[in-house]
C-alpha cells in the first residue's frame, strides 16, 4: 500500500513538473520594461509567459512576435478625473513609481492625493463658488463705475479693489486648482510658479484690501472731525496701488529664484517648490493683517456702542450726530440710533466669523507644515480647506458691498435706466 502511495506522488510530481516548464519562470528578462514598471505600478502582478517555449512547444498557434501576447491584456484602469477626460493618465505617463522623500522638490506628483470621488467633489465645488463670486464681484465693480457718487468716496475705492482682487483670485485658483488636483497637468517649474504667483498676489491682494478698508472705516471712528482731511480720493488711490505692487511683487519671488529647487532648501510639504521660510514670511504677514483687521472692527463695535450709551445719556437731547463706519456723518434720534447699532453690531460679526472661518483652518495646516511633517490625509484635508479662500471671495461682496444702502440705491439706478428712473444717492445711517 505504502508502495502505491509512493508511486501515485511521483507521476503527480513528474507531471507538473513537465507542465511547469510552459509557465515560465519569475526570473525571465523582457525588452520593453516601461510596460513591466508601468503594470507594477497599477497594482497588476503576474507572470508572463516564456515566449520561447510556448512558440516552440505550439508550433503555429503562438507567432514569433511578443507584441500579440502584449495586446491581449486589457488596459489599465484610470485611476483620476482626467483619464476620462483627457484620455491620458498620470500613471501611464511616469513611467515609474514616484518617491515622495523628504525633501519633495518639484515632484508633483506627490501633491496629486485626491481620489476619484473627492477629484469630483472639489471640481463641482469649485466650479460653483467660483460662477457665484465672478458674478458677485462683477456687479460689484460695474455699480461702483458707473456710479459717480460712489466713485468720489475714498471708502468705495477700497471695496472695488476688494472686488477686483476676488475676481482675478476666483477665476486663476479655480483654473490652476482643478488643473493641478483634477486634471494633473504637470508643468514646468516656472509655468507652476507662474500660475501660483497669480493666485498669491490676487488672495494676497484680497486681504490687503480688507486691511485698508479697516484703517478706513478705524479713521471714521476714531478720528470722525478730520476723517475727510485724511482719507482723501488721491490718498486712496496711492494706498492701493501701493499695496498691490506690493502683493505681486512679493508672489514673484518664488518664480525669481526664492524657491526650494533654486536655493536647495526645505521644501513645504503642502505646496511644490515653496521654500519654508517664504511660506513663514507669508503666513507672519497675513496674519499680521488679519490681527490688525480683527481689532479695528472690535473697536470700532466698542467705540460706536460706547458713543451711543453716552450720547443717549443726555436726557434733554432728542437728536444726536454719530458715525457710520463708512464715516458718514448722521443725524438721528434715540430708536433709530439702536436700530443703527444693531445692525452695525451684525456687520462686524459677520466680517469677523467670515475672517475666523475662511484663514483660520488654513493659516493653521500651513503653521503644522513648518513644525512637522505632512501626511496624505493633511494634504487631503488642505486642498478642501483650500476652498475657504474661495468662500471667503464669495462673501465679501455680500459682506461689504451689498449691505451698503448706498450700493444697494446705486444698483436699483443701473438697473432702471432703460425706464430712464434714478433714485438720489443719500447718507443713509443704514450705509453701514
């Protein structure tokens, strides 16, 4: 019985062992190793069969030829947004698996981590903030320019610049952000830094206008009897063409030589080719706005409810003149003047939540980005807070613009105008 056993194990074993030598083996060497690494790469792992052997074990059946054989397998699936669309994935295209080490360099591949379903996600949300804030800022810029009231006052200098920094800033973040995350189209350096430096002068740009529009309206409030001696047309004029040559000079030095490829320094882990300490310098000066902005609306909240508990004081006094931020002078009575504060009151809260929401997240990764080390999933989460300074494009115009009743008159005028009906610009105590 032993015996039998014995013999049945060695005809099964000289069998397969015959069979075997049609397979092939892992050792056999291929010519075209773009197409190994390239399927190595998409996660498909198998043996190929010995040509050799086949072809001469099947005289006719196989051809000489090993392009049939690469034929017969299927393509490999696209693994982004932009192999539907385009028809070319990124993953074909390397030609290798890409090493994200520390220092990333101009490897852009290791900042494409969105999957398919966030690709889309981001794309659709884009794409809908972005028509939202172009039409905003667009109605925006053509009531103040058409508007020759509006466009004497200093105050609605700085808003049209707040508008046009959102419109430039939403149209180039939505084309480069879904250019970069959903379609990854890989530049050249300089083409990348290039489009970078229009989305950091514009958001840049963005908040230096919300800055001079708090110094603004800080005048009205702490210095109401010689407002109109200090912010005059021309001075606004110098201030903010002064703060955006600023702004684009200072998103010009990456692509001028200030980068981490150029110098061979630390590269930021959440941006390609930015040089930390630049990163450092940007992230101390937004916040040094933002600081600044954040207290002149605290205490222009402060200084206005202050003025009216004690002007309301006076019992025998049935009127009083207050300050509008905008710096209007107003003459009201006691119900009206609270009405004003409450409504002043939901400005700055307004203005302050969007500020809080829209930079902190942000400033925040950037702040981790240079004490530690950035995984895929901060990476992830930093292209979707990467929205709020789009968001933050989107309100502003209802913020500071739109809640204007001067504005608001403005509008309703361009839009009359082919019934030939204008309505007279006032000082409104609700402009606020």
């Amino acid at each position: 019985m032993k015996l039998a056993l014995h013999r049945i194990a060695g005809t099964t074993v000289s069998t397969l062992t015959t069979g075997a030598q049609y397979l092939g083996s892992n050792d056999a060497n291929y010519d075209d190793a773009s197409l190994d690494s390239g399927l190595m790469k998409s996660k498909f792992h198998f043996e190929k069969l010995h040509l050799a052997s086949v072809s001469h074990s099947l005289p006719g059946l196989v051809p000489g030829s090993k392009e049939v054989i690469y034929r017969a397998f299927p393509p490999v699936l696209p693994t982004n947004i932009s192999d539907f669309v385009l028809g070319n994935g990124t993953q074909a295209e390397t030609g290798g698996v890409a090493h994200c080490g520390e220092n990333l360099g101009d490897n852009m591949e290791c900042f494409m981590i969105l999957t398919p379903g966030q690709q889309l996600a981001i794309a659709i949300l884009a794409l809908t903030l972005g028509a939202f804030t172009v039409l905003e800022n667009l109605m925006v810029l053509c009531v103040i320019l058409h508007s020759q009231t509006l466009r004497s006052r200093p105050s609605y200098h700085f808003i049209a610049s707040l508008a046009v920094a959102d419109l430039i800033g939403s149209i180039i973040f939505v084309y480069s952000f879904l250019d970069f995350h959903v379609l990854h189209r890989k530049d050249s350096p300089n083409i990348f830094l290039f489009k970078l430096a229009g989305v950091i002068a514009s958001f840049t740009a963005s908040v230096g206008s919300l800055f001079l529009t708090a110094i603004d309206r800080y005048i009205s409030i702490h210095r109401p009897m010689a407002y109109k001696r200090i912010v005059t047309k021309n001075k606004a004029v110098v201030a903010f063409s002064v703060m955006w040559t600023i702004a684009i000079v200072f998103s010009l030095l990456p692509l001028l030589g200030w980068n981490c490829k150029r110098l061979n320094s630390v590269c930021s882990d959440i941006f390609p080719l930015i040089d930390q300490n630049y990163l450092l310098f940007w992230i101390g000066m937004t916040t040094v706005l933002l600081l600044f902005i954040i207290y002149a609306y605290i205490f222009i909240l402060w200084k206005s409810h202050y003025h009216a508990v004690r002007m309301l004081s006076r019992r025998s006094q049935r009127s009083i003149i207050v300050y509008t931020a905008e710096g209007t002078k107003v003459q009201t009575i006691r119900h009206e003047q609270a009405r004003m504060d409450l409504r002043l009151a939901k400005t700055l809260v307004l203005i302050l939540v969007a500020l809080i929401i829209c930079w902190g997240p942000l400033l925040a990764i950037m702040v981790y980005d240079l004490l530690g080390k950035v995984n895929d999933s901060i990476k992830t989460v930093f292209a979707f807070c990467s929205m709020l300074c789009l968001l933050n494009s989107t309100v502003n115009p209802v913020i500071y613009a739109m809640r204007s009743k001067d504005l608001r008159r403005a509008f309703l005028n361009l839009c009359h105008l082919c019934w030939g009906v204008s309505q007279p610009l006032d000082n409104s105590n609700e402009s606020d």
